[in-house]
C-alpha cells in the first residue's frame, strides 16, 4: 500500500487526521517545520522535517506516496502577505512537490468556508482569500479534491480554548446578532478525509461538510450548557462593541509587535451571517454523515478540557 503524506499532523485537524487515517490502516508520513513541535503527532506515523517553501526538501517524503493531504495553514497573521505565503504558496510548492515527485498522488486541499465566505458571496478576510487562492493553484491541476470545512471544534483545538474555559467558569460571550453559522466535528471531519484516499468518486470536487444546519448564537450557548453540564451566563455584545474589540487588539499588537489574536478582520467574519448549508454533496459522493451528535461531540469536547 502506499503511503500517505500530510502536512499539519502537529495541529489540531492535522493531528486527528493522522490518527484517522492509521485506524484506517493507512501508512502515514508527516510533514513538519524545523520549527514544528512533534509532540502531538501519532508515535506510528514516520515525520520529516521540511522546508515547505522548497518542493526538493519534500523529495523523500513525497517520492512514491498515493495521496498528499495538505492540513496545514495559518489561521493567524500579521498581514496579508503572511498569509498568502502559509496558505496559497505553500500550497503551490506542495503541488510542485507532487507534480515532480508523484505525479500520480491524489491532493486533498483542507481549505475553509472562509473560502466562499458567507451566502458564497466571496471571502470577507485575508485568511479566506488566501485559502481560495490555494484552491486556485489546487483547481490548475489534476485529481484533487478540496473540502471547505465551517466552524471545527473538538478536543485539542487552541484557537476555542479561551471560549471553551470562560464557559466552565459559566461565562459565554456571543456577538448580538441574528443568522447562524455552520459546525463541523474534528473527529467526524478526520474520518471524512480518511475516507477520500478510496473515493474515487468525489475526485475533482468542492465538498462542505457540516452538521447540515446553522446554528444561531443562542443555540450554540444551549449547546455549551449541555455540553458543560451546567447553567451558562449567556452575554451578548453589540456589533459596534466587537469591532472596537478588534481595533484595540490589533493597536495593541503593534505596540507589542505580536500578531493579534483578535483583529477587525475576524470582527467581519464573526459577525457575518447566513452561511451556506451545503445541500447533501458529501453524503452522495461519500456516504458519509456526521456520526456524533452535536450534544455527545460537545461534551466529550469539555472532558477534554475539564481534564
């Protein structure tokens, strides 16, 4: 059987990813960093430090592999220009690897919904434009498939963790507006992806996987309160308020010279409204469906973090 090689195995989606796909019995290689901690990247999979800008630094990892998953990305950067360069460049320097190394390999591109943005209108942040410039460079070439995941939570994911620990101390703090948005568990998600290295079917496709329904800002806090098993203070901040949020952090930030963790860019993305609810694509070319319940799936989410 051939291997599998993934980028992102020490992050969050990445990570399950490569679990999902050893208890599937596939041979798995990751692609780290220099930089890159190990740690949490599955003890069986064999690792590679790379430098992803550099397609022959990939050369032995690359060389003979039947599927490239490309998980890695920034969520977060200083301007522009960075995420560009994680998102779309990489992207193109992974697809420069396969094309030399094995041009027969089947590329599976982890974009976003941030891609499309909200209704399809087109993404409304630079993280959106660059993963929909990834999938550009992806779109150029041949057998690919690329998933547009919404919202991901689950065990281990850094960027819900402020949330997720405000909630057991029985604190939620929502944006105070109507619409809803979409929700993807990391667990169900890793085993789609596992699923793909054996659909031929779902070859040159966009899929968006998701629970299939929006949930509005006072359901995800009913959520929470089931998944926390416990009454949850529910505060809803102004849109006004949010932005500010944004502009001071982003004014802190250069004083600090740190990338902000919450900037006006993701205000947009928070508070926009009417996210597409894909219309049963995955399941007819897959099979697949979520197999945990957003109730079970958010509380195995909170025993994690409880422990």
């Amino acid at each position: 059987m051939k291997h599998t090689v993934i980028t992102g195995a020490s992050g969050f989606l990445g990570g399950h990813t490569a679990g999902a796909l050893l208890r599937a019995e596939f041979p798995v290689h990751a692609l780290l960093r220099a930089t890159s901690s190990a740690s949490a990247v599955p003890k069986e999979c064999a690792v590679s430090r790379v430098d992803f800008l550099n397609p022959s630094s990939m050369e032995e990892a690359v060389t003979g592999c039947g599927t490239i998953i490309h998980c890695a990305g920034a969520t977060s950067a200083g301007s522009s220009e960075e995420f560009h360069r994680a998102n779309a460049l990489v992207t193109r320097r992974l697809l420069q690897a396969r094309e030399e190394y094995a041009p027969e390999a089947l590329f599976v591109f982890i974009s976003s919904q941030a891609a499309s943005g909200p209704a399809g209108s087109g993404p409304v942040t630079e993280y959106g434009r660059s993963k929909l410039l990834g999938e550009f460079a992806v779109k150029d070439t041949d057998n690919w498939i690329i998933l547009r995941p919404p919202a991901i939570f689950g065990p281990g994911d850094p960027a819900s963790r402020p949330v997720m620990r405000s909630a057991l101390k029985g604190l939620f703090v929502s944006p105070w507006i109507r619409g809803g948005f979409c929700l993807v568990y990391v667990k169900d998600l890793a085993r789609l992806i596992a699923m793909l290295l054996e659909k031929e079917e779902a070859r040159g496709s966009i899929l968006e996987p998701s629970y299939g329904r929006l949930f509005s800002w006072k359901e995800f806090h009913r959520l929470l309160e089931k998944g926390a098993e416990r009454r949850i203070v529910h505060l809803r901040i102004p849109s006004f308020l949010i932005h500010a949020a944004g502009f001071l952090s982003e004014a802190m930030s250069a004083l600090t010279r740190r990338t902000p963790f919450f900037c006006r860019d993701k205000c947009r993305e928070l508070l926009a409204r009417d996210w597409d609810v894909e219309a049963g694509l995955t399941y007819r070319l897959t099979g697949w469906e979520p197999a945990t319940s957003p109730e079970e799936a958010m509380r195995e989410t909170f025993r994690w973090y409880g422990n």
